[in-house]
C-alpha cells in the first residue's frame, strides 16, 4: 500500500474511453455513479433489476440513453457472464444488492442469494474475463460484529460478522471477495477491494424504510415526519463521499496492486450524528414549519451506535471528507426543492452538484 499524503488526486479524465461495467446502475447509488462516469466519458454497461420504486432517480436522471442499460437478475449467471463476454469490461463496480435491514429480516433467503450468490457470481465472471483489471465490491459499514460499545469506531481489521440477514450477507459478501482475491488474482493484472460506505444521503433516494426519503414523503404529504431511532447515532454522509473514493480506489488499483485493500468509507466525528439531529437539521433547512415526531415501531434489531474509523482511506488516498452534514443537509434541500418543482431539470441540478463536488480545490 502506498502513502499518498496531501492533496487528493482524482482525475476523472482517467475514465474517458475506460469500459465500466456498474451493476445495481437502477439504484439510489448507480445513478448518481453513472451520471458521473457518462460526464467523463466513460463507456458504462449498467447490470440491475428494473428500478422499483415510482418515482426513481434512474428515470429522473435521464442516463438511459447514453450507456447501455441491461435488465437482468445479478442470480443469473449466464445472462450476467453473456454481458461480461460482450462488453469485455475493463472496470467492474459491484452494487447490485438487496440493502434494506427490515426487508432482510422479511426475506432472508432472497437477500442471501441476491448478496452472496450475487457477489460469487460477479467475482466468478471478473475471474473469468481478462479484460477486467479493477473490481470494487461495494460493501456496508454494517458488515461489522457490532456490539454496541458507545463511541466505538470500527477499523478494517475488526471481525466482519453482521447481525440481521442483510448486514450478515454483505460480512458474507465481503468474505467471498477476500477467498476470490487470494486464490484466484495474486498472480493476475486485477485488483480486487472492497469499500465498506456508511449510511448515504442525498437527492433522489424513494427507498422505504430509509429517514430522507421519509422526510421528503412527509413534505409531499402535509404530514409529520415519522421517525422510528431518533437516539441511532450513524456515519451519515452525501451520496457523492462515497462514489468518489469508489472511482478513486477503482482508478488508483488500475495496474497497481498496491492500492488493493478493504476500505472504510465513512464521514469524520463531527458529522456523525443521531438519527433525530439529523432530522432537525433537515426541518431547519427546510423550513415551513415541517416537524418531526418520535414513533418507535417495536420493529427488529437494529444496531444503536455505527461510526467507522476512516483513517486508512486518509492515509492511502490522501482523502477527505468535502460535505460536512450541515451543506449535505442543504444540497438534499435544494435537490428535492427542484424535483417538487420542476422535475426535467434534476439532470442539470445533479450535474450541478457533481462539478461543485468534484471541482472542489
Ligand atoms: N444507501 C446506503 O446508505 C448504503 C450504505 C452502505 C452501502 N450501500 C450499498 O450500496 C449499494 C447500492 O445501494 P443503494 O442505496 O443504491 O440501493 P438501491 O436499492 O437504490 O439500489 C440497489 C440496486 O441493486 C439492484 N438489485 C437489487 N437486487 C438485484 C438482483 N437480484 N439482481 C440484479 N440487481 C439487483 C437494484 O435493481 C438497484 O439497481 C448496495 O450494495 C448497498 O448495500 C448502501
């Protein structure tokens, strides 16, 4: 592993002409990743299900038409190696899941076999295609044994073995990624990693059972925001953090083994809050009144303190945080203020936000 130090070194233009493959392109996470990696000019082949939700950012974000969208089921193996054989990527970036904790608990076996079978399937085709020499399994900061212990930031080397089916899929999914990396890629020009992204906000996420899709629900509706773990303290951050240290660790392992890793992906201490301040500040950013009530469910096991340690990525890339939680609560306002009033700009609103986010010195 190298120590880059200083000034993080990104360079998009990296990207123009590369063949990216992106499964889970449908979702929260893919579009926004898609979006930027068109802007570069990047070859992309997206690999999901339909987006389920209606409205969803996929549609919203108009990318359809400048990447190759394929709809398939990450537990197809010969429909997804078929996409490898044509496409002959050159850069895979795993997305593809089922990453809701209450649906997991509602269908276990069917988030097992998305996640794990699902992770065994993509690394099996990476294993099978030469052409691949970067893989990124995007992983969880769930994937932890997480007992609870107050003010207990995880680090990359602490047992991977997550409570609920869904955080226990992807300890799972992260395990296959490590046996395929040691058995099959030593002696092969691929790198193989895995980032482990706290809890990711932004504009354009509909998922149910998540607190800013809530809150823009509540706003759409006229009614109070439900929240059911106000005191749950998690690594919240924008939905361009993360993206941005996967294209970093995707382009910096490109022909150098040296930054293959297992990283964390999480914001500093200060913009680790409770699920109730972040609330707030949303309510504040918004304005009009908007409230918040507490209206715990009874629901299932969810773990109460999350925070990672994101030294590692500090050290190896020279990264930092850019959005601390006060301007991300403010960029998911001003991105659902256009989607309420104006939804065929939201292209133009995400690019905007992009270049201020990748632009910043
Ligand atoms: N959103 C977060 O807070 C967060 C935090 C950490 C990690 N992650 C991880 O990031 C990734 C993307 O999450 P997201 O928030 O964009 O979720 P999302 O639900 O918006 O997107 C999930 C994507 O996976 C696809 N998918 C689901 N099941 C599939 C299947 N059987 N076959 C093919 N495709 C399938 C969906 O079609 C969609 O494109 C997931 O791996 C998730 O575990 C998310």
């Amino acid at each position: 592993m190298e120590n880059m130090g200083g000034l993080n070194m990104l360079d998009l233009s990296f990207y123009k002409n590369k063949r990216v493959l992106v499964t889970g392109h449908t979702g929260f996470k893919g579009t926004w990743l898609c979006r930027i990696l068109v802007n570069a000019g990047a070859i992309v082949t997206g690999y999901s299900l339909e987006a389920i939700t209606n409205p969803n950012l996929f549609e919203l974000a108009d990318i359809s038409s400048k990447m190759n969208s394929i709809i398939g089921d990450i537990r197809d193996f010969d429909k997804l190696k078929k996409v490898f054989d044509e496409f002959q990527p050159e850069i895979v970036m795993h997305l593809a899941a089922q990453p809701i904790v209450r649906d997991s608990y509602k269908e276990p076996k069917y988030t097992y076999e998305t996640n794990v079978i699902g992770t065994v399937n993509v690394l099996e085709c990476v294993r099978l295609t030469s052409s691949v020499k970067s893989f990124l399994n995007v992983t969880t900061d769930k994937v932890y044994l997480n007992d609870d212990i107050p003010n207990h930031p995880f680090k990359e080397d602490e047992p991977l073995d997550g409570y609920d089916p869904y955080s226990n899929s992807k300890s799972c999914s992260e395990l296959v990624t490590h046996s395929y990396k040691k058995s099959f890629f030593k002696d092969r020009d691929c790198s193989i990693s895995t980032a482990r992204a706290g809890n990711v906000i932004g504009g354009g996420d509909f998922a149910n059972d998540r607190i800013i899709p809530d809150c823009v629900r509540a706003i759409e509706t006229g009614k109070d925001i439900i929240v059911r773990n106000p005191h749950s303290t998690r690594p919240y951050q924008h939905v361009l953090e993360p993206l941005y240290i996967y294209l970093e660790i995707c382009e910096k392992q490109y022909g150098n083994k040296s930054f293959e890793g297992y990283y964390n992906v999480g914001p500093d201490d200060c913009d680790c809050v409770t699920t109730g301040n972040l609330v707030d500040m949303f309510t504040i950013s918004w304005g009009n009144n908007l409230t918040w009530v507490n209206k715990f469910d009874g629901g299932p096991h969810e773990a109460a303190f999350l925070k990672l340690d994101n030294s590692k990525i500090k050290e190896v890339f020279g990264w930092t945080p850019r959005w601390h939680i006060n301007d991300t609560i403010n960029k998911i306002c001003e991105w659902t203020k256009v989607y309420l009033n104006d939804k065929k700009s939201i292209p133009l609103e995400m690019d905007r936000e992009i270049e201020e986010f990748f632009n910043r010195k």
